[in-house]
C-alpha cells in the first residue's frame, strides 16, 4: 500500500540556488519562492542564513524573507549552521530550521574536520533554541547512500545519525543522497531500517538524479511507506561534484509520478512547469526537468505530442 | 525477489539512429554495433528493412548487417514492416525478426489507417516465412501505457494484442511505452496483467524517459518478474512527438540500476560510457545519459567527485 498523500519539501531557491556561482537577484529569489508557495508546495526551503563568505549566493536570506509573502499554512523553512545563523533566521521569521550532518565520516572529516558526532553535539544550543523558540526543528543527513570520499556508507552509520538527531528533537529527518549514487534496492533498506527508530510519517527521502535513479528511488521509498520528498524545480542545482552533471530531482518529475500513482500532493503541475521554465530562464540554463522540457515542448509544438 | 539476471536489448542503432536527421555514416553503425556487442549486449537491434522513402536513416542496412562482426551468442535483430523487408533481413543474416502493432486504435488508425487488428494480421506471412526460415520472431506493441492521440490505454487492449502476437508464434513480446506517459503503478498493472497469457520470462519493456519514469517502471517491472529490458545507449532517439525531450531511456542508467540491485547483465558500464560519448560525438549532440554524463565528468575533472 502506497501512501494517499505525500508532502514536497521544495529545495530549489536554497539547495537549488546555491550551487549557482553567479548571484541571482533577490527580487527573483522572492518571485520564485512566492510562486512555489502559490503552486501548492507545502514547504519551501528559502534561505541559508550561513556566512556570506562560504555562501555568498545566500548572503540576502533575511532580504529573501522579509520580501515573501506568507502563505497561510506554508512552511518557509532555512539552514542555520549555528546559533548566529539561528539567531539571524529567527528574526527573520523562519519557519523551520533546518540543521545537517553526514552519515559518511570521510565526508564530515573532510569537510568539517570533525568526526559525525561531533558535527551534530555542536548543534545542540540550535536544537535547544529552535524548540524554546516554538520553531519546527528539521534534521538533514547527507551522504545517506554513498560518499564521494569513502564509498559505501554502512546502513547503521545513518541509523546512529538518525537516533543522534532524534534526541536532539528533531521534528522531521531527511535521508539525503547527497551525490545520488543509490539504487531503489539500497534506499529501501535504508528506509527500513530508519523507519524502525524515528516515525516513518516525519522521515523524508532527499534524491539527486546524478545517476537517473532518483525517481526510482522515490518510488522504492512509497512502498516503504515514506511520506515526505525533496525536490528541487526544473532540477535546479546542478551536481558539485562533477560539473554538467545532474543533481536534485527536478520537482516536475516527481509530481508527474505521484500523479500517475494517485498519490495526492496538492502541487498544480501546469503551474510548477511554468515556474521552472521562469527560473531556468532567468539563471540562463536548460531545465533538467524531462516532465518540464516535454510539457514546455508540447505547448510549443502544438496537440499531436506527447501526452 | 528480482529476478537474478536480465536482459538488455540495445536499441540504439535502430530505434535511436532512426529518428537522427542528418544521416549517420555506415561506418559509423557499423562500429556502434560491433562496439555495443563487444561491451557485452545480448541483443543489438541493428537495422530496419523498411522502405527507404519512409526511413531514409535506415537505407544501408543491408550494408550494416554485411559489415558488422558476428559476435558468437549475440543476436543481431532487425525490423521488417513486410516480406519484402523480411526477405531483404533474411538475405542479411539477421537473427531476429521484429514485427509491431500499436495497442491504441487511435494511433493504428492515424498511423496506418487500420484498425489494430488488421496491422497485426498482415504480419502473418512475414511470421510464418520467419519460422519455416527458422528465425527468432519478437513483436513490439507500441502505446501500451498511453497515447499521442487517445491519450489512455485500456489494459484489455495491451492483453489483446498479446495474445495476437502469441498466435504468429512471437518468442518474445515487447511492452513498449512510446511516449514515456507511463508510471509504476500502471506499468506494474499492465505487466501483471500480459504475465497471464504470456511467459513472463519472454515478455520485455520498452520505456522512454521522456517524463523521466523510465527507472522507475523498470523497477516496478523488475518487481514483476520481468528479465528483459530495451535500452538505447546515451539515451539516442530523443521524442518524435515532442522535440528537444528525451526518447528511449538510456542504457548506462538501466545498467546503472541493475549494478546497484546486484542483478546481472554481463553488459560493461565502463565500455558503455565510452560507446556513449563516441555516438554522441558523431551526432554532434550531447548524451542523453545521466550516467554517462556524470562518469565522463569524473573521469575529465578527477577523483574526488561522483562516486
């Protein structure tokens, strides 16, 4: 039995855009979050309240905040490495804040110099202070099915991340494929094995499409029972790893699946194609969206396509 | 339980080249083919014996197939719309007979201006000569999960045209998605449902990624049991009915997902990649392929990306 309902978590304007190393105006950061919300998307990653040096492309989250509207039941979520950038989203009036770890120890050592323990004890004044302040809490974990470093990631290293950022008070805790080296056999057994130490109802399955697999992926997690997915619109967001590689799942083709499964999401796809064809032409690259190029294509060509 | 090996039938130098405007050089097939049989496909469909009028790609092949190496064990297919077709593969040396009928009466209709059963009915002196000539004869149903023109399709129908290809004496029946509408809950349906009137271990899919579902239905196909798959390698073909969208899934991804859910193919990623970048090269047209784009990135920046 598939799940009735999913939730999208929508990446693009954070995860998406922040791998884009030319800056994208605030103004069109705002329109493309205002959009999301409009199209239906239930939660919208928004901002990054990191430091400016590390991510220049995210250095107007409060400006991307303060300009949104709010619709009414949206969850405006961002990143807040520490408690500066806690502190700067809460005044920013973030919904959710949203923390992050690696399942890999290759991976937390070589980009952050300390062990995976260590990475997720530092964050508990942000924990302690997002649940004082009444904020949902959201765990990511990276590298969840493979490291660009060390390879295979053992299935209990993301079961210890999990329970780690369980005790933290996490409200929702996203197994990420960081690099999208999973397969669907892989991801389910991850997802079972989670499952069994934090509610299936608040995991959520973050898939890139480096490797064609995410949507596969995505579906292996329906059958499990997962609820909630990552996406990111007309794929924004690229690899950054290997250059003119794919990476977040594009959100249109995650929502031509669960249309075809019945699965509700409350996402008007018509809508989120138009937004991806915005977006795609004001950072001034190709969609990798397939369901956005084909809908687009098909609108432009005239009746007789696909669909 | 997924079955423990699969089969890959390699459409790329007939299904893929087909649709290419500018004509692709003798040699150039040539080479793919022997390439693609190399790396360790079982079944390469290499030509189609149509008239040149309709299909001017496809002209030289008589040419291809007289070129080619024949590798022992692998089996060279080729499309053959008549007996004069069939005569002309017989003449080549092909191994495999391929004769086709649409699932939809709105795209039989349009396409051929007669009814489904009809289109199947005069393939019967091309399958009976096939047989009495001791070849391997595969029937292709085309718009199986959807269509340009009707839009749905009826199960029933998908079951009819089966069983119509079962009494010409078909080896092996190929489910095809033409325009990639298809997802995994109605590719699981309708697989089940042609399982019952046709061994399921001679029944194949045909996905195209168009929407980007194509890893995903061969999951949910894997899960049906079925062992064989079609792919084209760097994804060649793109959409006749949309342009710019993508066609046939591309093998490296196929083969990507069946590394990683340890069924066997005996196909060499590694090879593919490298047959993948020459094709495109010699279209002039970026692959198709996520794996192939991603691994080609690893090998041109460096270790410490993808995998």
């Amino acid at each position: 039995m598939l799940p009735a309902k999913v939730k999208i978590v929508e990446v693009g304007p954070r995860d998406g855009l922040q791998n884009e190393k030319e800056f994208v105006a605030t103004e069109v950061k705002i329109e493309l979050v205002n959009r999301l919300a409009s199209a239906g998307l239930q939660n919208v990653e928004s901002a990054s309240f990191v430091s400016p040096k590390w991510v220049p492309q995210m250095a107007d989250g409060a400006a991307v905040m303060a300009g949104i509207e709010r619709r009414p039941g949206t969850i405006y979520s961002a990143l807040t490495p520490n408690l500066r950038g806690f502190e700067a989203a809460l005044d920013a009036k973030v919904d959710e804040i949203v923390i992050f770890g690696a399942a890999s120890e290759a991976f937390s050592q070589k980009n952050i110099n300390c062990s995976i323990a260590e990475s997720i004890a530092r964050f508990e004044p942000v924990a302690k202070a997002a649940k004082e302040a009444g904020l949902r809490l959201r765990g990511s974990i990276s590298c969840a099915l493979g490291c660009p470093y060390q390879g295979d990631v053992p299935i209990e290293a993301v079961v210890d991340v999990v329970q780690r950022m369980k005790a933290l008070g996490c409200d929702e805790i996203d197994i990420a494929d960081t690099i999208g080296v999973g397969t669907a056999g892989r991801t389910r057994d991850v997802m079972a094995a989670v499952s069994k130490v934090f509610p299936r109802e608040r995991l959520s399955g973050h898939f890139h499409d480096t490797y064609g697999q995410a949507v596969a992926n995505i579906y292996a997690s329906l059958q499990e029972g997962i609820e909630i997915f990552h996406a990111s619109v007309a794929g924004l967001g690229g690899c950054p790893y290997a250059k003119g590689a794919t990476g977040n799942v594009a959100t249109e083709d995650v929502i031509f699946l669960l249309n075809g499964l019945g699965i509700k999401t409350g996402v008007d796809l018509d809508q989120l194609v138009e937004i991806g064809d915005f977006i795609s032409r004001a950072i001034g690259k190709p969609s990798a969206s397939r369901v956005g190029r084909a809908l687009l294509a098909k609108k432009r060509d005239g009746a007789a396509s696909c669909v």
